[in-house]
C-alpha cells in the first residue's frame, strides 16, 4: 500500500493517459470509418485531461521537477540556501492554500447550483475537485521533499 500512495499521482495520471489515447482513437476511428462522430468523447477526454494536468503538478514535488531558474539559486550554499529552500516552501503553500481555499468554494458552487456539463450532463464538481485536490497533493508532496532533502542537496546531486 505504501509504493501504491508513493505514486499515487503518476498511476491515475498513467492509467487516464491510457484512457485518453483509447477514447481519441475510437473516436478519430469511427469518425473515418463509420462517420459517426462521438462528441461525449471530447468531453470525457477534457475532464481526464483536468486531472492529469493538476495531478501532474503535484507529482512533479516529489522530485522538485518543476521547470525554474536554478542557475543561481544551485550556487547557494549553508544557511543561505535552506532560509531560500524553507521560503520557496512557504511562498508555495502560500500559493497552494489559496487555490485550496477558492477551489473549494468552486467545487461548493457547482455542487450547490447541480451545474451540469454540456454533453454528458455529469456535475461539474467532479471536474472542478481535481483543483483543490492538486493543491492538497502538491502541499504535501511540497514539504516531504523538503524536509526529506533538508540536508540542501541540489538537484544535480539527486540524480
């Protein structure tokens, strides 16, 4: 059960990627062979879409795989470097508790008014939890690298 929370993100992320590529494929098949056109599978593949993305930005604090200038932040050493590696974390969580807060009421709204998709007519909170999720996932994924890489090894010297 560990290893299977351990990469919880990149297994829905891989499991909807395969989803995704076998909808797209029925669809762009059918719509040339039989000229049915499947339109829900637009729908389906957008959602799936969603949550890959937002899945994906907290998969990527698991190895601080997010794309950024470390040209000079990767030359600071001692305690310049963890007062910077502690407040980069915090400005984060910052950031991702704000998300946390207005997704939340987001996911409330669409759950509240019962608002509908346009094809597939499913409730549009199921779409819309994957925000406040992600900035849940990403808080915590943030700060176990964090506190697991406390010790202020680069990036380069992880791998």
């Amino acid at each position: 059960m560990k290893k299977f929370w351990d990469n919880f993100e990149e297994i829905l992320c891989a499991f909807a990627l395969v989803i995704m590529a076998i909808i797209t494929f029925i669809n762009v098949f059918s719509r040339k062979v039989s000229f049915i056109n499947l339109s829900f599978t637009q729908e389906l593949v957008t959602t799936m879409f969603v949550w890959v993305c937002c899945l994906a930005a907290a998969a990527a604090f698991k190895t601080n795989s997010h794309m950024g200038f470390s040209y000079l932040t990767d030359k600071l050493t001692g305690p310049i470097k963890t007062t910077h590696t502690y407040v980069r974390a915090i400005l984060i969580t910052v950031n991702y508790l704000i998300w946390l807060y207005y997704g939340a009421e987001m996911v409330w709204r669409q759950a509240h008014y019962n608002m509908l998709t346009g094809v597939l007519e499913m409730p549009i909170w199921m779409i819309g939890i994957a925000i406040p999720l992600s900035a849940v996932l990403s808080i915590y994924r943030l700060w176990v690298y964090t506190y697991i890489n406390k010790d202020n090894t680069t990036q380069q010297e992880l791998m």
